[in-house]
C-alpha cells in the first residue's frame, strides 16, 4: 500500500533524540526550575509534545512531556544553553514552533493548524520583541520590495524612487529601534543577522538589483557567532542562496551557477567543519530531493569528503549513497533471481525495449488496481518490457496471482521489505516504478500507473 513520504524541505537533518553529550556552556547558562509551558487553541489530536535544541542544521533531544487537555509543561534541565529551541509536537507533518530561551520562563499559546501565524507569548518579553520585530521588519521589507520591483516597470519613476526614499528611512529607523531595544540579549544577535541590505537610493535596473542582492546577501551573518551557528538563521540563508539566489533555464548554466554559489558560501566558513558539514549535509540531502545527482556527487566529493575525518559522519555518507543509487541518472543495481529453473540476474535480462522495473505486493490494494492495469498496458506496448518484483510473506498469494500476469518477468521476493531486493533500491512503499532504458539506466520514476502511463505516451509523441 502507498505509504505518504515525508520529505523535510530544504531537508534540515534530525538526529531525533540524540543527547548533546559534550555540550559548552555559557556563563549565563545555569539556571533551575525554569519552565517552558504552552495551550494549544483549539484543543487539537495530539499527544506529546517534544522539546529539542536547535543545533545549526541539527536538533538535540532535551525534554519531553504529555499534552493534557491541550496543554503542556516542560521544567528546562539545569545548565539549559541560551538559544533558539524548539518545540514539536507533529513530526510526521513538521509541526514546530521555535522561540529564544533566555534562562527565564517562557509560556505561549498557538493554533497547531496553523502556528506560524496564531504563535503569541504570554510571557518572556524577549520573544514578544522578536516577534514583534519579525513582523514589522517584514512588513516594511515587503514595502520595499514592491516600490523597487515597482520602478523597473513604472513610467512615472520620480514617484516611486521618491516613496522608497520614505519607506527605506522607515525600515532603517525601525531596525535601529529594535536593535537598541534588544541591546544585550539573545535576541539582539538574531535581529541583527536577519536585517537585509537595501540600496539607500532606488536601483535602475533589475540585474542591477540582483547583483546587489548577491553582493550583499551574507552582510551580517557573522558565521563565527555560536548563537547564529546554533539557530536556523545561517542555514535558511545558505539555502536560500545557493538554491533560489542563482537561477536559469538553461540546465547546463543553473548547474554552474550552483557550483558557483556553494564555492561563494564555502569560502565564507574557513576553519569552521563542523559547520561546513552540516551545511553539506542539507544542501546533499536538497540535491537529493531534486534528484540532482552531479550536484549530489560535486558536494560529495569535492567537499564533504574532504573535511577532517572527525567532522565526516560516516551514516550520512551510507544514506546519500543509498538514496542516490537509485536514483534517475544512475545504472540501476544489479540483483540475483530465481527464474524458476536457476539462480539468474538481472542484468542477464536483455531487451531493446524500456524496462519498466516495478515493486508490489499481493497485499497491497493499489497494487491490485494497479498491477492488473499495467499488465493490459504493456500488452498494447511492445517497446515495454515489465520486471515485476512481488514483496510477500509467503508464495501462496503470489503464485495465483502471477498467473494473470504471464507477459511480465515475474520475481517473487520473500521477507517483504527485509528482501535483499527491496533493501538494494531502497524500497519502503509500493507499488513503486522504476523505467530503464536498454542499458539499464534509470531514466524515470513514476509515481502511479496514471503518471508512468503518460511519460510512455508522451514518448511515443515525440
């Protein structure tokens, strides 16, 4: 049966509960019976609630505790460090909200349907300022914006550069006003950093703008900072740089214009692994979801594996070779069978058609919608030629139904998802499509019989 796939977009790698066994601690961070406390309005199907410290591009396990009645309670451990926390109560729909730990109380109340926009502090007046600041910060950048977007288009141009003057003095003075009034706390490192350049005169042009932008992007990030480091400010800058910063069209020179921006981020992090491997690490795992695997690959090898030794962790380097094995662009794996008569492989299977490599299992409801109709497909398709691997516990279900199914080369693989096949590509939903061309390259991956049934037709269009 489909099983709904999490993909954590600009794919920020957890360490679920994972203890931050040598932890550093500041001269302000011994503190006991400080008490993180929050209501969910309305009350929502929820159970727990999950606290972690955010860690650069990482979570550490601290605390968690029961939801009663829609509210919670969590006594923050002594020597807690100062920073960004955060707290989870869905990790299978990402729900969170964060907030800034200053050794005091903090108590919030929030819709978990929608937290980024109902999130109020009742108290912790540090995070009322900085989501006071958030708001107004955007609001006046969004002003900004639009007069300068405004100008490249508009006729009367006097009017608008005239207006930006106005709307730029007011953002400047309302970043001044919160800097002052954060001055020395955790929230003052985190307003800073998120203040973004704007030209104190409007720009003419729009690749002027742009090159502005990029010029400008990382001004006051200080990569150095622990608190920037141990936040989501830096990461969300990174990604946001190297994947939507740096755009074109034409594939060849978006993937230089990739390269491009990595080697302008990596040069900022001198002497900083852990941070550049975490950096790598969501940027991989980015690359991973685009299925963009030279990109994957660059990152791999020409700085992952680079940096010390210690800094490398070696699940990461398993799990993207485990995703990307299988992914489209690269040969897909070989895997011994029985054919009924010997022991064969995979490869052995030589045809000038596609391969449609599929995954399912006789206990799976779509597969029996879907398989059946793939099977009547292929008979209309002599450029198809289907490999279809059936997960099962036992051969009874599978040997009825494979008798139906007499134009496929059909594989039955015992232990269901422990199946040395299944474990080889990765498998954990079906049905699952892989199509190959005659060398075996994996050229597709549809989604359902629907999609995999389009991208043939639209090859026999061409």
């Amino acid at each position: 049966m489909k099983k709904l796939l999490l993909l954590i977009v600009l794919t920020i790698s957890q360490h679920i509960f994972a203890q931050d066994s040598n932890p550093t601690y500041s001269k302000d961070s011994v503190n006991t019976q400080i008490t993180i406390s929050g209501t969910f309005e309305p009350i929502a199907n929820y159970s727990w609630v999950i606290l972690y410290r955010i860690t650069g591009a990482q979570q550490r396990y601290v605390a968690n505790t029961e939801l009663k009645e829609g509210t919670f309670s969590i006594k923050m451990p002594e020597n807690s460090i100062q920073g960004m926390y955060r707290l989870t109560y869905d990790l299978n729909n990402n729900g969170y909200v964060d907030f800034i730990y200053n050794n005091k109380d903090v108590n919030l109340i929030f819709d978990p349907k929608n937290p980024g926009n109902s999130l109020k502090f009742i108290s912790s007046d540090e995070n009322k300022l900085f989501k006071s600041y958030l708001t107004d910060i955007t609001k006046n950048q969004n002003e900004l914006d639009s007069l300068q977007f405004t100008y490249f288009k508009s006729e009367t141009k006097k009017s608008a550069a005239k207006s930006y003057l106005t709307a730029y003095e007011k953002n400047r003075e309302t970043q001044e006003s919160y800097l002052k009034k954060a001055n020395e706390t955790v929230a003052e490192n985190f307003i800073y950093a998120l203040q973004k350049y704007n030209a104190p005169e409007i720009i003419e042009t729009a690749q002027e703008y742009m090159n502005s932008t990029k010029e400008h992007f990382f001004d006051f990030i200080d990569f150095k900072n622990p608190l920037l480091i141990n936040s989501t400010i830096i990461t969300k800058k990174v990604v946001n740089y190297v994947y939507y910063l740096n755009t074109s069209d034409d594939n060849q020179t978006q993937q230089a214009l990739y390269k491009r921006s990595v080697i302008d981020v990596f040069e900022k992090l001198q002497d900083q692994p852990k941070l550049q491997a975490e950096l790598l690490t969501t940027l991989m795992y980015g690359f991973v979801q685009m299925q963009n695997l030279p990109l994957v690959d660059y990152l791999m090898e020409s700085y992952y594996k680079k940096l010390p030794p210690t800094s490398q962790d070696r699940q990461v380097i398993e799990d993207i070779a485990l995703q990307t094995k299988t992914a489209i662009g690269r040969i897909a794996p070989d895997f011994s069978y029985d054919n009924g008569k010997i022991l064969d492989q995979f490869y052995n299977i030589k045809t000038e058609a596609h391969i449609v490599l599929v995954f399912w299992s006789t206990s799976c409801s779509h597969c029996l919608k879907e398989i059946p109709l793939l099977h009547d497909y292929s008979k209309l398709h002599k450029n198809i030629k289907v490999v279809a691997v059936a997960l099962e516990k036992d051969e009874l279900d599978f040997n009825h139904y494979k008798e139906g199914l007499e134009k496929f080369t059909n594989i039955l693989a015992l232990d269901k998802w422990e199946n040395p096949i299944a474990r080889l590509y990765n498998i954990n939903t079906t049905p699952n499509y892989f199509v190959l061309d005659k060398d075996k390259n994996i050229i597709a991956k549809p989604y359902d019989i629907q999609k995999l049934k389009a991208y043939f037709d639209a090859l026999e269009k061409k």
